[in-house]
C-alpha cells in the first residue's frame, strides 16, 4: 500500500469532494465506497469488479443463474493462473423508483455522470497501489457501462481490463473496443435478439412476461419478474462451449505468461 489509511481515506474525501461539491450524503457515500474498494485491492494482484446487468443494482445471490456463471468462471480462471484476487459488485444505482428514473436518464446519455465517477475511482485505485490490475466484468446493460467507464478513463489505462457480455444494440455505436477489452456479442448457441435489435422478438418477450410471472405466482412460487423476462439468445452460461472459450482464451493471452501458475 503506497500511502497509510488515514492519508488514503482523506485524499479519498477531496475527490468526493471535487466530484460532489456541497452534496454530503454523495460524498460520504461516494468516499466510503471508494475506501471498500481500496481495502479489496490492497495486497492483491488483481481486482475484479463486477458491474450488474439491468439497473445495476442486483446482489450475487440474486442474480440470473447465467449471470452469476460469468462472474465464477472468471474468478476460478483467475485463481486457475496462479493469481490472488479480490471481488467486488459495483451497484451504479439505488433502489426505489426515483432512483430507476435517474438511471433512465444515466443509460439515456451512455452512463455520462456515472461512467465518470467509477472511472475517478479506478484512476484512484491505480495510483495507490502499483501493482493491482482490474478486470471490470459487465453483463448486458453491465457491459455498456463498463465500456463508458473505460471510455472516461484517463490515468493508467494499461492496468484496467473489460469483459463486456451481451451489451444491447442501442450502445453499440458508442462502444469502444481495444485490445483490453473482451466483447462477447453471441453465446454460440443462437442469435441473441436484444444485441440484433430483435424487435418483434423482443416486444414478445417483454409483453408475455407478466403472464409467465402470474403464472408462477398462482403454483406458489414467489420469483423476480425480471426473471420472467428471458430474451432469446441473451444468456451467456459459462457452460457454453464457445462463451468459455473466448473468454478463457482472452484471459490466458493477457495474463497466463506474466505469473508461473501454482495450480
């Protein structure tokens, strides 16, 4: 660790600072965040961070199955190489629907203001300790957010990599690719319909998804309605072949010669 707590956690406050202004509910939670992230990364060779598909506001154990999948698969091919790393869920909102409406907009302007502040974040991270690398793992809106930080980045770029999984067709346009960066757009299987702009596909999804929620709660079971809306082709199960194999590939050609592996 280049600096002690106490130095880190006030340098901390003067960027929450310069980003929040007078707004103290923003800057302590902004300043608290970014010391949590910073006690991951301590000691660590490499932290990753995991950016939520949807509203960016689900918890590991809640997440889709498939989602969920990624982020283990990631983290065990990591370990598989020998590394020592450190996880994290980065949540880019709140809940309630004050909260959504305020993303809206965010996704609206490709995650401008927040893009900006997690980028300020990692900047930070990387300036403090000079050893860590970060993968950011974004899933569907996730990975449209991880591209916009990626975007806003400005220090060290060279230590911050993106795995970005089923980004949406209305970010494409804006996506940045580069050789840090690890776009899935198929998981091999079938065309995934919210990437192509599937538009009938997609409506029929979405409008036959209350229904599929009715259904399940009238047998009893009790379930997200977000999980009722299954997009055909937008799942991205580590089990399939080819969503392993690119992102395995991706990993070992970046990190499997720089660390003699111990398992």
């Amino acid at each position: 660790m280049a600096t002690d707590y106490m130095t880190l956690n006030e340098e901390a406050n003067q960027l929450a600072g310069r980003l929040f202004g007078t707004d103290v509910k923003k800057r302590t939670g902004f300043a608290s965040r970014l010391m949590n992230i910073c006690s991951k990364a301590s000691g660590k060779d490499f932290l990753l961070i995991h950016n939520p598909g949807g509203w960016g506001i689900t918890e590991m154990a809640d997440l889709l199955q498939w989602e969920r999948s990624i982020v283990e698969g990631v983290n065990h091919t990591m370990e598989k190489l020998g590394y020592d790393c450190s996880s994290v869920q980065y949540f880019r909102s709140n809940h309630g629907w004050r909260a959504i409406l305020v993303d809206v907009k965010e996704q609206t302007h490709f995650f401008s203001s927040k893009a900006r502040q997690m980028a300020a974040e990692l900047e930070f991270v990387t300036r403090h300790f000079d050893n860590v690398r970060v993968i950011m793992i974004g899933v569907s809106q996730g990975a449209a957010f991880s591209d916009a930080v990626t975007q806003n980045l400005n220090g060290d770029k060279n230590r911050v990599f993106s795995i970005e999984v089923g980004m949406p067709f209305p970010y494409k346009s804006r996506r940045l690719v580069t050789e840090r960066t690890l776009a899935l757009d198929s998981n091999g299987l079938m065309p995934d319909a919210l990437m192509d702009w599937n538009v009938p596909t997609i409506l029929r999804t979405y409008l036959t998804a209350p229904f599929r929620w009715m259904r399940f709660m009238m047998q009893g079971k009790h379930i997200k309605f977000t999980y009722c809306i299954n997009v055909p082709g937008h799942d991205y199960n580590w089990d399939y072949p080819e969503v392993q194999h690119k992102i395995e590939s991706f990993l070992n050609a970046n990190f499997g010669n720089n660390k003699e592996t111990r398992r």
